[in-house]
C-alpha cells in the first residue's frame, strides 16, 4: 500500500518543541544530515550569538545617501550584491541603531532564497539592513566567516530550509536562527576557512578595479570623463530646452518634458560627433517568452528573471520552469537557450543591463530580456556589453523607458540605441580587462567553493583530511 513513498517514522516523544508534524519537516534527507550533525560535537547559534533582524517600519530611501540598505537579494554566497544601489536616508540610518549593521556581523537572507549569508566588511558599511534578513552578532570566540560559511553548506541550508514555516512565501523567524546547529571544530581550521574566504573577497576586488579600469578606458576613447554628464554648461536655463512640435512629437512620438532634458541631447551629440551605428545595425536581436507562473516549479529547467543578473554575472535564480511545461514545449524552450557569446540585456524592470555568456545557458529567460547577437566583425562583444552598461547607454535607456510602476523599454526603442564604435586595438585592450575580470572572480567563487566544501568535509571526514584539501586546491 506504501510501496514507490517516502515515509518516516518518528515517535511523538522524539519530536521537536513545537510538535511539528508536517511530513516536509521529517523528509528523510532531512533526518539523515541532522543525524550527521547530531552525531558531533555542536552548539547552536543562540548560545554564542545576538540575533535580531533590520527595520520593520517603511524605509525612508536616499539616493544621495551612502548608506547601503541590505535586504535579502543582498548576502548572496558569502558575498554581498550592492548591484541594486539602494540607499536609506542619514536620518533614518541614525534612527535605528539596532539595525544599523556592525563589522563582522553574519547577514542571512530570510524570505526569497532563504538562508544565503555573508558577513560585513568595510567595503559594505556604513549600512543598514530592512526586516528581510537576519543579523546575527557573534559575541564569543567562533569566526564570523566560518558560520557564514558552514550556513551555505548543505548541512546549514537544510536546517535554515527545514524551519522555515508560511505558505505563500517561506520565512526564516528570528528565533529559530538560534535553534540552528553548529558543529564545534577548533581555532585553527575556523582560521584557515576565514583566510580561504577572504582570500576569495580580495579576488574580488581585483576584479573590479580590472572592471573599473575598462569602463575608464571606454570613456578616455569616446572622449568623456568619468562625472559626465558633465557636458552641460552650468547656470540659469540649463534644464530649459524649446522644441516646435515637428521637432519633438513630428520626430519621437513624445511630448513629455523629460524626454527633451538637455542632458540627453549633449550625450547624444557627443556620440554622433564620432563614428557610431544604431544597436540593431550591430546585433540580431532576439526576444524571449513569458510563460506564466503556472509553469514555475522550485525544480526543474532554470528560469533567469532581470532580478538574477547584473553586468557582473548570474546568480542562481529563484523560480524554474516545471518538468511538465518543459516536456510540453521542449523544441521552443530548446530553440530560446541562448549560446556563448549572447548578450543578455535587460528591457523591463533594472533596463539597460548588460550581460555577456561565456558559455552556452543551461536556461530559458523571461520575456524582459533580450538575446544580442553580433552581426558585425568590427565590435567585440565584451566591449559591446561595456559600453551598454555604460553611461552612453544608461541615459538613452533613462530618457527612454517608460511606466509607472515597472520600468518598460521597447524594443524599438532600443533597436535605435547609438552606439559609439572605436578602433578595434582599443577595443581589445578593453575586451582584456573585461576578461581578466571576469577571470578573477571565477578564481573568487572557485576559493569560496573550496571553503564551503572543506567546511562539509570537517564534518564529514575530520579537519585534517579537510585542511590538507584545501591546500591542494589554492
């Protein structure tokens, strides 16, 4: 009668305080990492860490403000995502010290993608935090690098996963961080798996100055300085501009003020006055589908939404696309993964951001982005997604996009974008620091792998074992 399901027999006595009885709770992947964290020595949370989550109230946002506001798209794995670039107002920030975050603070996510962590550094801070995530203050001798850590193992992230609890959309409560398990392993190896981690964080940053140093050399070979839109003469009148109506609505279709800011027209001069082409005269441009939420499952064929890609790299995104819905439209779905060397920009939502495959997409993406592929010898696609993340791009997209609620950019819109088109030896030189940023950060997430893994291998195996691992892999 029982034959082909998975059953657990748990006796009343053996379970939790809070008499949990749905069947999830009680999986039998479940019991058996708990039995593997049970069998060693642990401590929870609760026992050597303050706990308590960000500001509960409406926030009050500041876009002059460097105060970063973390919520839980933020911590990703052992890594922070400031990519959104919201703020929260000075005020705000002075008013609730409880939330305000500290150095080495563990930061874990706990709605959305319950339980990715990562710990505060200076790179982040000053920084306050919204009621999306936990902050966990260690106040004894454990590394806060070392929880983050063990949290994004699969002996952490069935725990967090385990004590969620709601039924539209899963919460991590503040309490039950501190119920969470933690195996104790010495000094030593907390250390190495802290030097292994910021070792990654220090790739990191490489990798962005290397990124830095191509968009500066973008705007040197386009003749532009990194403060522009600077173009403009300061004074009275400056964001006054006069269009008869042949020129404005006879020409673009629009007749709102904003569309004709000054600002626009000196960026757009400044292209025109160098050799340039419009975007769809340099890519085939592809759109992708939309196929509803009755087709997302939590398993199955990765769906890549705007909100799971920055100019950066892909995250690993929230929803997939069921086994049923694939199967269903499997030749469509296979024709729309997108290849090597696609440009993946965005349309609705975060519009104009830019992203470039380094390899074939095991995914399909929404409707909200945009497949590019080039058509012409003389652009390089890493320097093509440069200069759409680009300023050059960023205020076409600004003066264009319209809604709203949700940002919305028409794809005849961006088939008009003007792109600059430099010579092809500069191109290359940006074409190499894009690379070896993108190097740099794949060499980063490689060193934080190694450090979740020699993490489940302390428990697994023993430390030695897990520490001589780790140096064959640096």
């Amino acid at each position: 009668m029982l034959e082909g399901l998975e059953v657990s027999i748990i006796e009343y006595s053996k379970l939790n305080f809070e008499k949990r009885f749905d069947p999830e709770y009680f999986q039998k992947e479940y019991l058996r990492l708990n039995a593997v964290i049970e069998a060693k020595p642990n401590v929870r949370i609760g026992d050597f860490a303050f706990i308590t989550d960000g500001i509960h109230t409406s926030i009050d946002y500041c876009e002059e403000s460097n105060i970063n506001l973390i919520s839980a798209a933020s911590p990703q794995q052992n890594t922070f995502n400031l990519s959104r670039q919201v703020f929260i107002s000075e005020v705000a920030h002075a008013k609730n010290p409880r939330t305000a975050l500290k150095l080495n603070d563990v930061i874990i996510s706990t709605v959305g993608t319950i339980g990715n962590c990562a710990v505060v550094d200076e790179s982040i801070l000053p920084a306050n935090s919204d009621r999306h995530v936990g902050i966990i203050r260690i106040n004894k001798d454990v590394s806060p690098y070392y929880l983050s850590t063990f949290l994004l193992t699969k002996y952490g992230r069935f725990q967090t996963l385990r004590e969620s609890t709601g039924n539209v959309q899963l919460n991590l409560f503040i309490y039950k961080i501190g119920l969470l398990q933690v195996p104790s392993v010495s000094r030593d190896f907390q250390s190495l798996i802290e030097s292994t981690v910021k070792n990654g964080h220090k790739l990191i940053e490489q990798s962005k100055t290397s990124y830095a140093q191509a968009e500066q050399t973008l705007l040197e070979a386009v003749r532009l300085s990194p403060s522009s839109p600077a173009l403009l003469p300061e004074g009275e009148g400056v964001n006054i501009n006069i269009k008869t109506f042949a020129q404005s609505f006879g020409t673009s279709g629009r007749l709102d003020a904003e569309y004709y800011q000054p600002k626009y027209e000196a960026m757009m001069a400044k292209i025109a006055s160098q050799t340039h082409a419009r975007l769809v005269d340099v890519v085939k441009i592809k759109k992708s589908i939309e196929p509803g939420s009755d087709a997302y499952a939590d398993e199955g064929l990765p769906f890549i939404r705007v909100s799971d890609f920055s100019k950066h790299g892909l995250t690993t995104p929230d929803k997939c696309l069921s086994d049923a819905y694939v199967q269903d439209n499997h030749t469509l779905l296979e024709s729309l993964k997108p290849k090597a060397k696609t440009v993946l920009f965005s349309k609705d939502g975060s519009v104009g951001t830019a992203y470039l495959l380094r390899e074939d997409l095991h995914g399909v993406t929404s409707g909200a982005i945009l497949h590019l592929s080039l058509k012409r010898d003389d652009v390089l696609p890493e320097y093509l997604t440069l200069v759409l993340n680009s300023q050059l791009v960023q205020m076409q997209a600004e003066r264009d996009a319209g809604g709203s609620i949700i940002l919305h950019w028409r794809v005849g819109e961006i088939e008009n974008v003007i792109l600059p088109i430099i010579d092809l030896t500069t191109q290359t030189n940006i074409s190499q620091l894009v690379h070896t940023s993108f190097t740099l950060k794949a060499q980063s997430e490689h060193l934080l792998n190694v450090a979740k893994r020699a993490v489940e291998m302390a428990i697994e195996l023993d430390e030695a074992s897990a520490m001589a691992w780790i140096a064959e892999q640096e």
